[in-house]
C-alpha cells in the first residue's frame, strides 16, 4: 500500500469512498515510432484490499498537447479510493487496428483531494493483453507486489535481447536490434538531416573542399553554426606546455603514468635529458615523481587503411617522456616515433630544430587520436558497453532501481552501435575514409587491448587512478581535471 497517499480531502476532511470522483489522467507517450494507435484505452485504479475505481474509458483521449511532446489528457468518473497501490490498462480490442501503443508513464490526478501519482510504464502496450503497473513502480524482485508478472517480462526481454560473438575476437553484439532500441520518431530522424544539411551548405565548401595553404586557412573553417571560439591563440598549438596539456585535458588523458623507469625500448641516455629538468638529473626527478610516460606499444605492427593512390600507411607507435617543471606545467622532454630504437628511428628532443620537433609532436599526436578513437572511445566505450546493456535488460526488470539508474545511459546504445557496424567500421565505410589505420587497425588495436581491460582497475577510476599514480586535482581554464602531479 502506498503510505504517501492520504484518506482525506484538501480541507482534511474525510471522503465518502461511495460516492464518484473525477480523475484527471494525463498519458505521456514514449518517443517512438508509430506510438500512438487509434484504440479505446481503459484504466482501473485499484488497491491491495481489492478496492477498484471501476473500469473507467478514457474519453475524449485523441485531445493532443501540441507543446512538443506527446502527450494526452483526459477526464473520467470512477469510485473515489482511500489508497491506490496500482493501475490497470488495456485496449479496447473493439477496433480493427492490430497496433500497439508505447506509454512512457501515466500521471493521475484526483480531483476531490489532491492526490498525484505517478505510474511509469516505459513499454509497448498491445491488444488483447492486460497491464499492471504500481505507483512509482521500483523495487527489487523480494518486494515485487507482481512476481509472476516480472518473470513474464523478462523470460520475453530474453527472447528479444540475445548476444552474439563479436567479429574476429570483438566484444559482443546484440543478435538483433529490438524495436524499442530503434531511433526516436522519423521526424527526429528528419531534423537529423535536415541538420546535416544546413551545417553542410554552411562550410562544406571550407572544410572539404577549399584548398588550405597556410595554418591561418584553418580559422575559415568557423561559421554561424561553428562560431570561432573567444580565446582561439593561431600559435598555441605549438607550445610545449599546451603539447604537455593535451596529455591531461585533451582526448585521451587516461594512458599517461609516472614513470618510475625510463623503458627499456626507448633509445634515451640521462645526459641527453639533463637541459630539460631544470638543473635536475633524471635520477632525481624520477625519485621526486615528476617524470611521465606515455607509451604506445599497443600500436606496433597495426595494419592501416588500404593504400592510398599507391602510397602505404604506417603507423606510428610512440613513446614520449614528460617532465612537471616547476610552473607545474607538464613538458614534453623526449619522443620516440617507434618501439625499437635504431639509427632511423632517433629520439626527438626540445632542443631539435624547431619544425623537427613540431613535427615529432604532430605524429605522436596522430598515434594519440587513433588509440583514443579506436580503443578509448569506440571499443571500451561503445562495443563494451553494449553487452552490458543486453545482459542488464535480459537479467533486470524495468522496476528494479538498479536498472532505472543505469537505463539514461544506454539511451540510443544499440542503435548506434548497430549503425556503426554497417556504415562507419565496415569495409569501405567512413573510418576506412577519414582514419590512416582504417577499419581493420582500428578493430586490431580493440582487439589487443581489450583483454587487458578490468573492471577494478580501468573500469574503477580511484582504482584506475591509484594504478597510474594519479593523486592531486587541479583547476585549469576553469574545468577541474584529474593531473599527475607530485604526491
């Protein structure tokens, strides 16, 4: 029995549970396609001690709010009730149309004494089927007032969530993508690409198609749509201090670790970095936890994207060294393009020349973006949590808190996971056009990491940050970012 609601009026007097009462439903449809269906719709409220408003038809329901929602509101007669614990709803099955109807929650009101509930339903409702759904509906499978009714539903979400084995040693995928996955209405989907268009007529031509031939071509690239932003500095990029940021506030800040010994594989001598640790020999820095590593051997031996007018890809393995000086900004002081060093493969220094160097900063950065776009963000974020979302639907009813908590992130999961597999990571998609590794380096490097992946290591960040030796916050252009600093 829900103990917020209470036996008496506005004015606290007592209701005569005899006579009729008017209701106010208030129906919020779910954003799906087809989710309105042109049936009758009936509604009981009812309680644990088996008292019930009556079947109540929901009249003039096709009244529609044109607020930008879908939503309906109608008024009904039915017994006035002390307690409502539950509601019923169905179709009238009187119409011909065989079409299911998606709630996403009804709100009831009732006028003689105030009283709001809420019962979220969050499903497709279909003829010939009645539904049971109790006010604010959470609660965990020993308390579920419907046990038999929380076993239907998810032996069916079993039957619609099934995972499969990824492609060649991937994380698993959905077998199919259910409907209740699928994108919003189609005309979400037609303001998607009417928005693709203005944005295309708006700067395709500078983007795509103009010819840049100096670093100040790139500022064209701004528009109303794309406003240049208030602090844009055309020389930042090619500081050392803004290089060492990248590593902390920009892509991928989750593979930098202190060093507590220079890598065997990179070809450095401690008298080489001696003019860039601020009087300081490496030994010292190291021992007083100021010089960081990052190191890209996951990337060695990657294929890439298929030649391009018969130039081969080949791509860059990295690894740099980074020093906290005592500004505390962090300063690139040796790069390494590739894993064994050797005559061709130097280590590249501050001291270089100045467009060598910029250079070795711009290829480390190009491994940086691919990792972080094959690995960080596509594999261990997208494709790993997609067997996450099947299992929480196929193992959680919709009432559990757990899956409430959970279910804002999966929003639109599946369904661009699905799309991504067809048209961005296939053969010949778009990542095969725009990346240098193409879609089979980017399945290979998720392919290779993804076993040292762990839920209480990367997957728990005090953990993460613990493993990596990250222990002090602090604030730059007003974003709160997690630093690898002295301890």
């Amino acid at each position: 029995m829900a103990s917020d609601q209470q036996s008496v009026g506005l004015n606290g007097e007592k209701q005569e549970d005899t006579e009729p009462v008017e209701y106010v439903f208030t129906v919020h449809l779910g954003h799906k396609r087809n989710a309105d269906a042109d049936k009758n719709v009936w509604v009981s409220l009812n309680s644990h001690f088996g008292e019930t408003s009556g079947n109540v038809l929901l009249e003039n329901f096709f009244r529609k709010d044109f607020d930008g929602d879908l939503r309906y509101h109608a008024r009904a007669t039915g017994k006035y009730l002390y307690d409502v614990d539950y509601i019923k709803l169905w179709l009238d099955t009187s119409l011909p149309s065989n079409d299911a109807w998606h709630v996403h929650r009804i709100d009831a009101l009732c006028k003689a004494t105030g009283m709001r509930l809420k019962f979220p339903f969050n499903m497709w409702i279909k003829p010939n089927q009645s539904y049971t759904i109790c006010h604010l509906a959470t609660s965990i499978p020993t308390h579920d007032k419907f046990p038999g009714k929380r076993e239907q539903d998810l032996c069916e979400a079993r039957k619609t969530y099934m995972l499969v084995d990824g492609m060649d040693g991937m994380p698993p995928q959905i077998k199919k993508l259910p409907s209740d996955e699928e994108y919003d209405s189609q005309q979400k989907a037609t303001l998607a690409y009417e928005g693709l268009d203005l944005a295309k007529n708006a700067f395709w031509d500078k983007v795509l198609s103009a010819k840049w031939e100096k670093l100040s071509d790139l500022k064209d690239v701004y528009c109303k749509i794309f406003p240049k932003p208030s602090d844009v500095n055309p020389n930042i990029w090619q500081e050392d201090s803004f290089f060492g940021s990248q590593r902390l506030v920009g892509a991928n800040p989750s593979v930098i670790q202190q060093c507590t010994k220079v890598p065997s594989q990179l070809g450095v001598k401690a008298d080489m970095l001696k003019p860039f640790l601020e009087g300081m020999d490496l030994k010292a820095a190291i021992k007083a936890k100021r010089i960081f590593v990052v190191d890209y051997n996951i990337l060695e031996g990657v294929p890439c994207a298929p030649p391009y007018k018969g130039k081969e890809w080949k791509l860059c393995a990295p690894i740099g060294l980074f020093f906290v000086n005592k500004a505390k900004e962090l300063m690139p002081i040796a790069i390494q393009l590739f894993q064994k060093p050797s005559k061709t493969n130097p280590v590249f220094l501050p001291s270089d020349p100045k467009y060598t160097w910029m250079m070795a900063k711009l290829w480390f950065n190009h491994a940086d973006s691919t990792y972080q776009e094959s690995y960080a963000h596509l594999g261990s974020t997208h494709l790993l949590m997609e067997g996450i979302d099947v299992v929480t639907h196929r193992n959680l009813a919709k009432t559990h808190p757990i899956f409430k908590l959970l279910a804002p992130h999966f929003l639109y999961l599946l369904a661009i996971n699905t799309l991504a597999r067809t048209m961005l990571i296939n053969p010949g998609g778009f990542v095969d056009k725009i990346m240098s590794c193409g879609q089979v380096g980017m399945r290979e490097i998720i392919r290779k990491q993804l076993p040292n992946w762990r839920m209480d290591t990367q997957g728990t960040l005090p953990n993460d940050l613990k493993n990596r030796k990250c222990c002090r916050h602090f604030q730059c252009n007003s974003v709160f970012v997690i630093i690898l600093l002295i301890t």
